[in-house]
C-alpha cells in the first residue's frame, strides 16, 4: 500500500505487498516455545526429547502454523493431542527408519507405521486419527517449502489411510432413570447454591467473634478473597476453634457466600446439558453475554461449537422464567458471579473460588474429580444398582433421547438443528434406544401378521357377526353367505375367492386347499373343525411317509397354524364333538392333499 489512507479515496496495493519476506516462512527455529490458541489458553510446546532434530523442527513449525489464526487447530487440547501424535511417530522412526530430515521420508515409514498401529491393537478409527495428525504435519511440511519431500511421499500424503476408518461407535445416552436421578440432585443442588450466596455468614456468639467475621468479610469485599494466612482468617479460625465450632471448611463457608464454588460447577453443567442439549465444550465457553433476542417465556442463548467449521458461532432458543429454566438460570448466574469478574476480568460465564487454593479462576479445564465427588455425594446408581460413573459429554444424547421418547420418533419434531439424516444416525440409532426399536419393530410385525391370517370365530363371535352388533373386517352384504355356507371352501369360508392375495385379482385362488389357513379371505367357524381335524389326521399320516424335511416344507406350516391358533380358539367340547363328527363322516380329501 501506497501512501497514507484518506478518507474517500480507494486504498491501492502493490503487488509486493502480498509477498511474504524469505525469514517469514518459517519463524519456528527451536524446539521449545509457546502457542497462544485460540480457545484454551497458552500451551508450552517442548519437543526437544524428538530425534533426528532436523525433522523434529521440521514438525514443530508446521505445529506452529496450523495453530495460527484461522489455522486448523485452534483449541490447546487439540495443539496437546498433535504432539503427542508426532511423539508416537518418532519413536517408531527411532526403531524402523534411518531418516534424519524430511526429505529423507518415503510412503514406506507412512505405511509401516500405520501396519504398526494396527499391529499395536489400534481400532480403525482411532489408527486412522493417529495417523491424520501426521499426515497433517507432513502436508503443512510440503504447503510451507515445496519440494522439500520427495516425490514419492508427496502422493502417499493425498490420502490418508488405503483402509476404511469404519463407522465410529456412537455414544450411549442415558437411561430416563439415571437421567431423572440427575435432574433432581442438579435442582436441588442449584436451590441451594442460590440460597448460599448473598447470604452473610452468621455467627453465633459473643461481639468479638462477630468483630472477626466482619474484618474477614470486609477484606473479601475488597479484594475478592482472603488467603489462610491473613491475620484477620487466622484470628476467625482460632476463635471458632477455641469456641468447638467447626472450623475444617471455614474458607469455604466464608468464600461461598461471596462466590461459586468448584464443586458448584457439576449440578450446574448438568442442569443446562440435559435441559438444552447443548454439548458440554459448549457449556463451558458460555459468556456473560450469551443471552439474547428475549422473547415471550424464552431467549436466545448465544455459544460457540468449535467443531462446526465456518459455522461455530450458533443461537438456540430456551426457556425463559425461573431458576428452573435454562435461560433463567444462566440470568441468575450472570447476576451472581458480578461480584466474583469485579476481581477476575473475564467474559466467561463460570468464574468462581477454587476451594482449596485460595484463588478466583475462570473457566473450566477438566472437572472429572469434582463430578465423581457429586455424584457420590447423591448416590446415584446406574440401571444396574451400581455407583454411577458420570461422563458429562453423554448428557446431550440423553437429552436427545428423551426428546425422541417425547415426540415417539417422529422424525420432523425429533431433528432440531440437524437433518433427518443426521439425526436418526447419531442420535436416534443408540443403544439406550434399541429396545424401543426393537418393540416397535415387534409390534409393526405382529400387525402385519395378524393383518394376513385367517379370521377364527368362536361361537359366540359369529352370533355377534350374526346380530350386527360388532364392527367385521369384511363387506357387511357377504356376512350371511359366509355364515351359513354359501362360500364354503374345504376348510374355510373364503370372503374373496375371486381376490386372492396369491393371485390376479378376477381370478380363481390358485392356492391349495390349506392355503386358507395363511389366508385373509379365510373364516374360520365351527362348522369347519370336522374337516379340519380330518386335514389334521392327514398330515400326521404324511409325517411317517415322508422325509422330515419334505414333510416340513409341504405341511410344517399348515400343522403349526391347526395345532398352535386355530384349535386353541375352541372349547375342548366343540373340539370333541367334531372330532366325533369327522369319524362319523366319510369327509372327501382333495387330490391336491395327496403326496
């Protein structure tokens, strides 16, 4: 750019001024230095212990470059799970490779180290992440100095594994009983936490321990927070001790009305997954600004998903009320740790005391510890009685889960925020939600099975049918004929002969005779269990002459139908009288019944 800028004239360029200087390409000269990342922090970048050196810096700078603004890595846990990709690398390349600087690598030290993380017991999924972070680095490599890797290498770098990765295990939710387990010990613990804070400690006693408590509140008033060591906490507790007061969680009480605690954080995480669905990496980077757009009982929350790529700045729009709403809790949290960013600048939502360090801190790391602590305090079980291992990341599939319950599956309410697509893979298609499925998938087959059979009356259903006093599954005009024999078949009464489903509509049923019994034109009355039994005798005849195999495939299913429906339909009387009225009768035996 050309001169000084002015207001209304065009800013020129020069094509220069696009030209990076030779020094720029690489600023990485050492082993050792720190990232400032984009979310999470400084991370301190030590790859000294990595040989050969020269391929060692040769990594490091192309870490350096992706974690660069709007480079591909932007958290500090991602900047610290590359590293520890690279330090899996090198060590293979100490143990099966010669190399001393990049150009030195071929395809081969590529594919031999994937054989040797598949010969390590590595799943496809996790080989195939490993793997990426080098293939990265390596690309970074080639984008920074071309023609620094070989040919050869260059192609291998195109793709990053010649196998599939598979399809990833989707993560389970839980049950609704864990998860109202949860709900109620969050709602409790957040009642409480908001009776806590803003509450002066009360102190029984004389004026002189009251003098204490006001000196400890005051220099907290001040200063945000008073260390074990002041004169003023050391003076409180020596009081409370001399006095048999309990004094083990006396920076605790003392800071706890002032602040959230550490241990507050868990109820309050939580709470807002399982109420909102967000994801937990969500919750936690929430800011004091993060409500928004306020609407009739509702607001927008305002966060950020780091994974959506171009997109991760996002909205969704909650409940808004009371405490027991997420818009209304995270309002009251807003207003409650003002007090606390007086003393910790931050714009993040969780800003709170650190018990035990005696120190305000701001955001939230890796609270496993704390979680396991308020789980146990509650006591909550799994399905299996068993102390729950809470993993906060599967509170957002319970909350989906849930949701799927609510609307049963019905996918155009269920997908919020996703396609159909998405949603019915990653959400709907879970364990927690296979017995649902599998139930469903029951239920639909029965109906169908039952949509196909043969209609069985007992005696006092076909006077039902008779009198017109019961709905029929067939026209109401033919319930006559079929009652008194007019469309008798050999077994059955058939409602539709001429509309067969085994056959062209207009058509006579090309079925053999016990095709009725898979029929659902057939009815089946009393006035049929003569021939029926006498068909039954039949087949049990059959079963001595024939193969077992070919008797199961010509009759196997007509026997299982008489044994296992149609008879169990009937009195034991009704059966006895046709079974006397079959051997009475010379009752004719089609030819098709014949072997």
């Amino acid at each position: 750019m050309k001169g000084r800028p002015r207001k209304g004239t065009p800013v020129r360029f020069a094509p220069v001024d696009g030209v990076l200087p030779p020094q720029a390409s690489d600023a990485v000269l050492g082993l050792r230095f720190n990232i400032e990342a984009q979310y999470g922090g400084v991370v301190g970048v030590d790859l000294t212990d990595l040989q050969p050196r020269a391929l060692a810096i040769s990594f490091a700078g192309a870490l350096r470059r992706q974690a660069e603004l709007s480079g591909s890595l932007g958290a500090a846990s991602t900047i610290k799970q590359h590293m520890q990709s690279y330090r899996h690398f090198f060590a293979y390349l100490r143990e099966h490779s010669s190399v001393r600087t990049a150009a030195d690598l071929r395809a081969n030290d590529i594919d031999g180290y994937e054989a040797a993380l598949e010969a390590a017991g590595k799943t496809p999924i996790h080989r195939h992440t490993i793997l990426a972070k080098t293939i990265l680095a390596l690309r970074s490599i080639d984008a920074d100095l071309p023609g620094t890797l070989h040919e050869d290498l260059c192609g291998r770098l195109a793709y990053t594994s010649a196998q599939s990765a598979g399809r990833s295990r989707p993560r389970d939710a839980y049950s609704p009983f864990v998860a109202r387990q949860l709900r109620d010990a969050a709602r409790a613990d957040i009642r409480k936490i908001f009776r806590r804070v803003g509450r002066p400690l009360s102190e029984a006693g004389d004026n002189n321990l009251r003098s204490a408590v006001a000196d400890v509140e005051a220099r907290i008033a001040a200063e945000g927070r008073i260390n074990c060591a002041d004169p003023a906490f050391k003076r409180l507790y020596f009081m409370r001790l001399r006095r048999g007061l309990p004094v083990s969680t006396t920076s605790d009480d003392i800071h706890g009305r002032h602040h959230l605690h550490a241990l507050d954080i868990p109820p309050l995480l939580t709470f807002l997954s399982l109420e909102t669905g967000l994801e937990i990496e969500c919750c936690k980077t929430l800011t004091a600004d993060c409500l928004q757009n306020p609407g009739a009982g509702t607001v927008e929350v305002a966060y950020i998903k780091r994974r959506a790529r171009g997109a991760e700045h996002k909205h969704l729009r909650v409940r808004d009320g009371g405490i027991g709403t997420p818009g209304g809790l995270i309002r009251k949290l807003i207003e409650m740790t003002a007090f606390t960013r007086q003393f910790i600048p931050s714009r993040c939502l969780w800003v709170y005391y650190y018990t035990g360090r005696t120190q305000l801190r701001a955001g939230i790391d890796h609270p496993q510890e704390m979680v396991d602590r308020w789980v146990k305090s509650h006591n909550i079980i799994d399905d299996d009685g068993r102390p729950l291992y809470l993993t906060l990341s599967r509170l957002r599939k319970t909350h989906k889960a849930l949701w799927y319950l609510k609307t049963e599956g019905h996918m155009a309410r269920f997908a919020v925020g996703h396609t159909p697509e998405v949603a019915a893979r990653h959400y709907a298609d879970i364990p927690a939600l296979r017995p649902l499925h599998e139930a469903t998938v029951a239920d639909a087959l029965t109906e169908v099975v039952a949509a196909a059979e043969p209609i069985i009356l007992r005696p006092d259903e076909e006077t039902r049918w008779r009198d017109g006093v019961s709905a029929v599954p067939v026209q109401p005009d033919v319930v006559p004929a079929l009652l008194n024999g007019e469309q008798d078949v050999w077994l059955a009464a058939c409602s539709g002969f001429h509309d067969s489903p085994f056959g062209e509509a207009g058509s006579p049923c090309p079925q053999p005779f016990w095709g009725c019994l898979e029929c659902r034109n057939a009815v089946i009355t009393a006035r049929k269990l003569p021939a029926i039994l006498a068909f039954l005798d039949f087949i049990e005849r059959e079963r001595a002459g024939l193969p077992a195999l070919d008797w199961s495939i010509k009759f196997g299913r007509a026997h299982a139908r008489i044994t296992q429906q149609v008879l169990p339909a009937f009195s034991e009387t009704l059966i006895a009288q046709a079974r006397i009225e079959a051997g009475a009768q010379t009752l004719y035996l089609p030819p098709e019944a014949r072997p």
